[in-house]
C-alpha cells in the first residue's frame, strides 16, 4: 500500500491508501480513519453513493468527530475500478463511480467491477493483515447506491455484525438508477441481480440482525425512486427488526447526511461494543 494522504483529525488520523487490487485489475483507493489508540477497536466501513469517490465522504459528512469520540476505525473505499483503460460511460448510472458494490458478469464490465468481492474480500483482508483492529466488531452502512450496497452486503456476510443506511437505494429491480447497471452488467439476467438485490435478500437471507437503522429525507428527490418502504414491507414479512426514521425538509444529500452522521456512528459503536 502507497500513503498518498495522512491529516491529524481529532484525537486520530484521516488517511488514503492506495494499492493495486486483485480483484478489479487496477489500482484502487481507500480512506482510512483511525483513532490514536487503535487496538482492537470496532471497524465501520462506509459505502458512497454513485459519482462518489473516497473524498466525498471524508471531506463533508464531518463523521471523524464522532469516530474519535467512540474509538472507531473508518474504512471509506472507493465506489469503483477506475483508470485509462478501465470501461466506462458518459452516463453517470453506469461505469466509473457507479460500481453498485457487484461483480459484473458481462463483457466489459466483468474484467474490473468486480467491487463485491472487493469489498467484502479483498479490502477486509488488507485491513486486517496490516492493522490491528478488531476481527469481529465490524459494522457496514452507506448512502445511496452505498446504501443498498451495505444492505446486501450484511445480509450475505457474517463479517459485518451491525448494518445501517442513509437513504438507500433498495430495489435494484425497480430503481431507474439501476436500469443501466442491469442491462449491461448482467445482461438483464434477474437472478444474477437477485444476489445484490436488498429486497430479495432480506426475504431470504437466514441472517437476522437486532435492528437494521435507516434514515430517508421526506423531500429527497429521489423518494419514490428508493423503494425504502418496500424494503420495510420484506423485513416485516421474515420479522427482521427495522427502525425507519423519515426526516420533514431534508433532501438526498450530503447536508442531510451531515446532520444525522453522528447517530449513525454511534449505533454502530454502542452495538458493536456489545460483542
């Protein structure tokens, strides 16, 4: 791993790695929070929306005060392969920066976004192979498409013991910010896209969580198109525990989730520490 970034951030250090990824065949970044006694502290890694990088989220939600507060590493990645001979596309819902946290199974696409894997594989080993973190209090949420993504990925992995979303993207079936992803990553194969599918997985998913935490905006402007209380309407049928809070006057963004950033980090710390 290369350092390309370190700043002092409260009691801890906000950093960006770089490396080479196996499973995306091109260099790939991530942002590293953690705080000056890191020992065997609980691990949260967040997933960012489409367009995003590492940056965005480091930069605005102003999530290291609460990180340093409760002794939390913060792992942000990347939300897809990225470089010159990378596929991409001039539509913002496909390519780089919308990896949809999936391993695409079509040519182009299969040979870099494989992001699933690298998330919940390959990243989690660099981390514990060159940290000394903790192993099992691990937590996962997001925004958006990060949103989605952390859903799916709990529901599948027993490394992540805590899952929350900001806003989240929960019907790739259905969402029109997955109707690109779909045509060209998996051909519009529907049982291929049921494998990342929140919907999908919460029915079947074996796994049960305490709570799965999950915050919208009543005037986000992509309400209708988030499929959140569809979302509902699956954990109620399989009784997974669910707290829903919709918020009057915040939209989509970046100052919605800086205002609510706070309550999620510590829901995982106080639910993390408990293991």
């Amino acid at each position: 791993m290369k350092l390309i970034e370190k700043h002092r951030s409260f009691q801890g250090y906000q950093e960006v790695y770089r490396h080479p990824s196996k499973v995306t065949k091109c260099d790939m970044q991530f942002a590293l929070y953690s705080p000056d006694n890191c020992t065997d502290v609980p691990v949260l890694y967040f997933l960012s929306g489409i367009t995003c990088t590492e940056q965005n989220f480091i930069q605005k939600s102003g999530f290291q005060k609460f990180a340093s507060k409760n002794q939390m590493a913060v792992i942000v990645p990347d939300t897809s392969p990225r470089g010159e001979n990378i596929p991409d596309d001039e539509n913002y819902k496909l390519g780089c920066g919308a990896g949809f946290y999936l391993n695409a199974t079509q040519e182009p696409w299969s040979q870099n976004y494989n992001m699933y894997d690298y998330i919940t594989k390959e990243l989690p080993d660099i981390i514990a192979n060159n940290y000394k973190f903790s192993n099992s209090k691990v937590g996962i949420f997001g925004h958006s498409m990060g949103g989605g993504g952390a859903l799916q990925c709990a529901l599948k992995n027993d490394l992540y013991k805590t899952v929350s979303a900001i806003s989240p993207i929960c019907s790739l079936h259905h969402s029109s910010f997955a109707k690109d992803v779909f045509a060209n990553y998996f051909n519009n194969n529907e049982e291929e896209l049921n494998l990342y599918d929140p919907i999908m997985l919460v029915k079947q998913s074996k796994k049960k969580f305490a709570d799965i935490k999950i915050d919208v905006g009543l005037d986000d402007e992509f309400l209708k198109d988030l499929y959140i209380d569809d979302f509902v309407e699956a954990c109620n049928s399989v009784d997974q525990k669910l707290s829903l809070n919709k918020h009057k006057g915040y939209d989509h963004g970046y100052y919605f989730i800086h205002s609510f950033i706070e309550q999620h980090i510590e829901y995982h710390a106080s639910n993390l520490k408990k293991i």
